[in-house]
C-alpha cells in the first residue's frame, strides 16, 4: 500500500510538471505569435507603400523652415520636407506632399489621405493615445509676437488682450498655463483637460485661425492684439516694426505622428533615431537656420 501510495505522489508531481512546462510554452508561443503579428504588420504596411509607389506626406505649407509651399512653383522646402522625401529615399519610393494646418492633420492621417505627419507637431500625452509619435527630432518653445507700438512687453501686458492662435494647436492653452504660473491671473476654472480655447475669457480671451498668415494679418489690423505659437514659427513673422515678449514658455517636442499602431510607426521611429545619432537633424537645422 505504502508503495501505492509512493507511486500516485510521484505521478501527481509528474502531472503538475508537465502542466507547467506547457503552460510556459504556451506563453513563449503566445509571444512570438503577437511578435511575428508585429513583424507581419510592418511588412504589410510598409509593402503597401512601396507597391503603391508612393509615400505620402502631410506638411505645413507656410511654415519657413519646416513645410513651406513657393506659390510661385509649388515647390515644398523644410527640415520636415526633407526629412519627407528622405523617408521616401529608404523606402525606395516618390514622396508626395499634401498641405496641412494644426486643424486638418489628423483628420487626414486618420481617414488615410496620408501615411504620416511631418508638420511641427507637438507631442503630448493626450495625442499619443490616440496617434503614434516618434522621439523628437526638434525642441521649441512658445513665444508671444506683438506690435511694438502695443507696448506690450511681458506676461502681465497680455491681461485683458485677445490673443491670436492657431485652430487645433496647444498655444492657448500654454500661455494660459503660463499666465497663471506667473500669477498674472488665478486657476480658478482652469482644467487643463478640457481646456477650450474659444470659451476661455479669463484674463485673456482667444481668436483662433485656419492658418498662421491669417492670424499676422489679424495682428496687423489689430484685430488681436498678439500671436502665440512656437518661437521658430513666429521668427518668421518678426519684422523690424514687432517685437517678442520676454517669456518664452512650454516646450514643445516635434515628432512624426503616424496611425496608432502603424507599421509605418516603427519605421519612422528607427529613421528619427538614425539621423538624430548620424547628424542628419542637426545638418537640416544649420540648413535651414533653426539651430540659432
């Protein structure tokens, strides 16, 4: 009996081995499954383009220095520009440019119309739950342009102004976060989440724009009374007779945005770091003089 015994602790003990290799084995399977599922993705998408004979490209077309249009010739030049076509380059491809503002970006990315995004967008929390991004290939900050004859010179003068912004972008919002870090107005009703640009009154109020032309305009006509965007941005729009406040504010990281979950997500991402490690982005910087 007691040999009974023996033989039925020794078979039990065989059994709960023999479960647990399996069970391991079917993690380990589980897990070259959903990485071959990865790999699978990529290649597909990556084919996708390469049979199409097209990358696809969405870029500011007003923007100097990363994304602008000659309307002369229709010719795109930019650190984004390139960094476009040299993607393209590697994927043995043409490249294809569509025009895109803060507003229309991911509308175009989402419905398909473009395979990525390479048009001074900002990475934040918010927008990598619902796009991929890669590491940044370029670190502004937001600026304040205004009219020298305003004599509007800091954080402060801003109170009780209209602020001009572009639709879709994070500039009101930073230079709200930034007014009440300064206590130049208070955080009462300020929620960060859910922070509207065209309800926000404030201590300063908003006008937002389709397109950064239109709010230099706006400054102009005094229509508003400033321009908030990125300092690389508003360098373009710097003209002898307006002049920057002194606070800079936000920093604000650009990376490529692609579909979540893209197989074109993971190329792009190993293209940033390439030339990021190789010099390329510091080269297109100096080229198109956004290292000053």
């Amino acid at each position: 009996m007691k040999s009974l015994g023996k033989l039925r602790k020794i078979f039990a003990v065989g059994v709960t081995v023999l479960m647990a290799v399996s069970l391991f084995a079917g993690c380990g399977d589980e897990k070259k499954s959903a990485d071959s599922g990865k790999s699978s993705n990529v290649a597909e998408d990556i084919a996708a383009i390469k049979k199409r004979g097209v990358l696809r490209v969405g870029v500011k077309n007003s923007t100097k220095g990363f994304g602008y249009q000659d309307p002369a010739t229709g010719k795109f030049t930019g650190l984004e520009v390139d960094l476009g076509e040299a993607l393209a380059k590697k994927l043995g491809v043409d490249v294809e440019y569509t025009p895109v503002t803060a507003a229309t970006r991911t509308a175009l990315l989402d419905s398909g119309d473009i395979d990525m995004v390479a048009a001074t967008f900002t990475i934040t929390p918010e927008r990598k739950k619902s796009w991929d991004f890669t590491t940044p290939y370029y670190t502004d900050h937001v600026g304040v342009l205004v009219e020298k004859a305003s004599n509007i010179n800091s954080l402060a003068d801003l109170k009780g102004k209209v602020v001009g912004v572009s639709s879709g972008s994070t500039s009101a919002k930073a230079l709200v976060e930034a007014m009440i870090k300064a206590k130049v107005i208070d955080g009462e009703g300020f929620d960060p989440k859910n922070f509207d640009a065209a309800t926000w009154t404030k201590g300063v109020s908003f006008k937002q724009y389709a397109d950064y032309p239109a709010i230099s305009t706006a400054l102009t006509s005094g229509e508003v009374s400033a321009f908030c965007v990125d300092k690389s941005i508003l360098a373009i729009y710097h003209t002898d007779d307006r002049t920057f406040i002194k606070e800079e504010f936000a920093p604000q990281d650009y990376g490529l945005a692609t579909k979540k979950g893209s197989g074109m997500s993971k190329y792009c991402e190993e293209a940033v770091q390439g030339w990021l490690k190789d010099g390329t982005i510091k080269k297109l910087m100096a080229k198109y003089k956004l290292d000053k």
